[in-house]
C-alpha cells in the first residue's frame, strides 16, 4: 500500500561525534522526515550503529577512517550519513559517491528525481591544499549531479563557508554552474550555525542550497539553538508541496493487531490475568450447530464458516487481554542511550541550554554575565558527559548492580548482562538486495522460502493424507478433552516469538480454564471437519494448539 505526503521536513546537522550526540540526533529524527549528519566520527564497521538510533530510521553513511593501516592513532574524524524514515524508503535511492566528504540520496518526487546531497566540506586552513581539497568536492558533486537520473538538486550541510570568506567564491560559483539558490540566506538574517566552546566565535557556515523550482517549495528555514553537545546547530528546512510516495509496512505478522512492544510476562499477575481473560471469553459462545454435529467428517460449508469465525473471535479477544494486562516497554533497538546520562548529563544539558539561549536572547556578548554563564554551563556539560563516555561499562556494572540491590532479583541482574552483551552485536541488516527495510526484507525471506520449500512435489503424501482424512467417515468422531490441552501448553518453552496470528506461547500458558475449554472445542471442531485439509493452514493450529 502507497500513501502520498505534501510535506518533507529535512534537517542538517554537524554533529561533531554522534556518540556523544546521540540524544540531539535522537531528537530530531522525532521532529523530522531526514536528518543529514556531518562529522558522525564513526569508524568503517561502526556504521550500522546509525540506524540504531532511532527504531523509524534507515540510514546510509560514509566513514573517513583509513582503517587498512596496522595501528590506527588519534581520535576518529569526518564521516558523513543520511536518516530517513522506513516509509520513505520506496521513494528513496541510494547514490553511491565514494567520497567520505559527500553522502546522496535520490528521492522520487511528483516534480521528477530529486538529488539531495549531504556535505561536509573541508575546513579553510590558509593553504592551497584546502582551496583545492574544497574544489573538488564541489566538481564530485557536479558530476555526481550530472551523470544520475535527477532534474533538480539540493545540497545541505556544513560548507565551512560564510560571507567574505576565502571559500565563498568557490561556493558562488558551485551555485550558478548548477542553478542553485542560497535558501538560508534569502529567509534568515543575523543567525549563526557554529559557536566555538567559548563562544567567541560565530558563524554562519551551514547551508542549504536549492533548484529554484524546489526552492520555491519551502515553506520554513530555521536554525535550532537549543542544541548543545556539538559546536554546530542544527538546520532545518521544510518543504511544502513536495509529494513523496509512502510505503505501508506488509502486514504479514502480527494480523490481529497485537501491541508489538516488549512483552514483560515476568510483570503479570497470573491469577488477574486468568481472570480478565475469563471474563472477556465469557462473551461467546461455542456454537451450537458445531456441539450437535454428528458427522465424522463435515463437510459443510456453513459450518466451516462457523469455526473460521469461532477463530478469528477466540484469537481477538485473547489478543485484546494480552494488549490491556501485560505490560510492555519500547523495544530495545528504539533508542540508543549514553549510560549515566540521567543521573550526571541531563541536569547540566538544560543549564547549559537555557543560559546558551539567554545568551543568544541578549546579543551574544563576549563578555559580562551571560557570557561567563553560557560557558561555565556548557563545560560542565562536556565534562560530564565526557566522564560517561569514558566511564561506560564502570557505569552500566553500576546500574546492574543497583537493580540487583534493589529487587534482590538475580535472573534479572543476568538478563540485563546478557541484554548488553548482544546489544555489542549488529542487529539487523537495512538493505538486502532490492529490498528495503524490516517489512520489505521480511517478505522476500518469506516468499524465497515459500518457493524453496515448495520446490519440490508432494504429490503422492498429499494424496495419502487426504485418503487417511476421509477414512474418518466411517470411525467415531474424536474429542480432544481439556486435560490434553492442560498438558500440552504446559510442555510448551516460554521466552519463544510469537506465532502467525501475533499471540505468544505464555498466552496460552497463563490463559487459564475458560480459554483452555474453548481450545479443546475449536480443536474438536476442526478434527471433525475437512476444513484442514481443504485450506491446508496447519500454521494457524499450531500457533493455537
């Protein structure tokens, strides 16, 4: 299914160490369709840890790292990356530039291909090296431009370049050879996108730089100021009018509508659980026409009906009882967090974000009150936060240590180590072959499966299985009691995915009698019915049974 959206915000931001930035970054993935990161300082095999950030998010990035050599010295550097929302990702594709200083996307829009590049262009350092470093990123982009299949560009990011400065002839001359309008500058004036820690120096040195046909398609340009863990501040654009094709998630799991968060059984009372479930299942009723069936092998059509719909309601309202009585909590790839941050960053990040802005409110002084203020807060929030950066797992031993004096809960204290032990690992691959995202990538494992395992033909056992099916006409119908299905689910391992129809194992567990009574019945009915055999969906018994 494909949706149409009118509005595209983007948002370009220099974040000088993701890691570190990491709850910024966050934050403007809630408020925005793209964020363009600058400067993510990520290592080559560190990359994956960008579409962590946010559980909505794809991403695509470049590394700056040379990491072929032996002994890799100093911090990392550079590095570029672009995060988009999963429904975005039918009208995205991704440009391959080789180039660390440049990452591009092609979006498909209803006024053709858009190319839309994320730079972070080279540093002004007085010399012929950077003049010329800083031309040819300019021409990689002109010809990344030229030779892709889009009729309008936009280009945003930290161009170290403002007013009068030794690279804003370079950058003029980028803009006309491609057509290109300085948005910023034509609706904001007297702003700064870069402050030194002291706060001595400003400048306006991130940019956004548009076609004139989608230039005339933003509606908003703003500079956040209220962000604070890097030297740079955040660039947002809003495009009105620009219509992007929306990609659905396949609904191929999970068809019931149940909470996709994370189950906490361990949480639940057993006995209210029991009795919320006997009181919702109270609603309905086994059928009647199904009770008084005598024929060994029904074949009526009315009748499998019937059970379909004793199914779809018993599933329902088990799924609904689950949905209101187990708790849940976001699932563990929604957001990535710096340890320690609540109990010695968050306090010294609002200090130092309200007296950043009164020191933007009263002119930006370099000197006197504010001043001394703004700086003051804001080294203090980099101390702390580099002290959890640094301190880490002393941190994170820490926390599973409080729990564990807390709750005097030992399983838990070793979950939450095995928890972290995995969270090491990559979790998860945003693009395999043509397929795009969690639900895409989903659908192609299951239909290259599907295919496989149906490849070769069964022919002959079918017939031998419908044969034994219909040898039931002339034998007692069989009843399948409730202490069977009391010591079936009790055999059952807990932990496990959920099955087909989105229901856990521990729903049936913890289900208690009056749930248990109506398996028995739906598993009688369909015994004494071809209805198994005619629809083949033995997944859906087995996900009840």
């Amino acid at each position: 299914m494909l949706t149409v959206t009118n509005n595209l915000s983007v948002c370009s931001y220099n974040c000088r160490s993701v890691k570190s930035s990491i709850a910024d970054v966050h934050n403007l993935c809630q408020n925005h369709d793209i964020v363009l990161l600058q400067e993510h300082w990520l290592l080559p095999f560190e990359l994956e840890y960008l579409s962590d950030i946010h559980v909505e998010f794809l991403s695509w990035g470049t590394s700056a790292v040379n990491i072929t050599g032996d002994i890799l010295t100093g911090r990392p550097y550079g590095g570029t990356a672009i995060l988009y929302q999963k429904n975005l990702a039918h009208a995205i594709t991704v440009i391959t530039t080789n180039e660390s200083r440049c990452t591009a996307i092609l979006l498909a829009t209803d006024l053709g291909p858009v190319m839309l590049a994320n730079v972070y262009m080279p540093t002004d350092y007085n010399n012929d090296d950077s003049y010329e470093e800083y031309l040819d990123v300019c021409s990689r982009i002109t010809a990344l431009y030229q030779d892709s299949d889009a009729v309008y560009l936009t280009v945003m990011g930290d161009f170290n370049c403002s007013y009068h400065s030794t690279f804003y002839d370079i950058f003029q001359q980028f803009a006309t050879d491609n057509a290109l309008v300085c948005s910023d500058m034509q609706r904001l004036g007297g702003v700064f996108t870069y402050c030194s820690d002291d706060g001595r120096n400003v400048s306006w040195i991130d940019h956004v730089l548009c076609s004139k046909t989608i230039d005339d398609k933003i509606a908003n340009v703003q500079v956040y100021y209220s962000y604070q863990s890097s030297d740079h501040k955040p660039l947002a654009v809003t495009f009105c009018g620009l219509s992007l094709e929306l990609s659905k998630p396949a609904e191929c799991i999970n068809t019931f509508g149940l909470n996709t968060g994370y189950l906490l059984w361990d949480k639940i009372n057993v006995s209210s659980f029991q009795d919320s479930m006997s009181s919702a299942l109270s609603q309905i009723n086994a059928p009647d026409c199904l009770i008084q069936c005598n024929e060994p092998s029904c074949c009526n059509s009315h009748h499998h009906a019937i059970i379909e719909e004793y199914y779809n309601n018993i599933i329902t309202i088990a799924s609904n009882v689950v949905s209101t009585s187990v708790p849940t909590v976001s699932t563990p790839a929604g957001k990535q967090r710096i340890p320690g941050w609540t109990d010695y960053v968050q306090e010294k990040y609002n200090l130092a974000k309200d007296a950043f802005l009164n020191w933007v409110y009263v002119g930006k002084p370099k000197s006197g009150f504010e001043h001394l203020r703004m700086c003051k807060t804001r080294a203090a929030f980099k101390l702390a936060l580099r002290y959890c950066r640094r301190h880490s797992e002393q941190l994170k031993a820490d926390a599973r240590a409080k729990d564990l004096l807390d709750t005097y809960n030992s399983h838990k204290f070793w979950k939450g180590i095995q928890r972290e032990s995995r969270s090491k690992a990559t979790k998860y691959a945003t693009k395999v072959g043509d397929a795009t995202g969690e639900s895409d990538i989903c659908m192609m494992w299951r239909n290259h499966f599907n295919s496989l395992y149906n490849s070769v033909s069964i022919a002959d056992e079918k017939e031998k299985i419908l044969s034994q099916l219909g040898k039931k006409k002339d034998s007692n119908i069989s009843v399948i009691d409730v202490d069977t299905i009391i010591g079936a689910v009790r055999k059952q391992n807990k932990g496990k995915s959920a099955g087909p129809n989105g229901l856990f194992m521990e729903t049936f567990v913890y289900g208690g009698l009056r749930l248990w009574t109506h398996l028995s019945l739906l598993l009688t009915f369909l015994c004494s019915t071809l209805l198994l055999a005619e629809k083949y969906d033995c997944d859906r018994v087995c996900a009840t049974a």
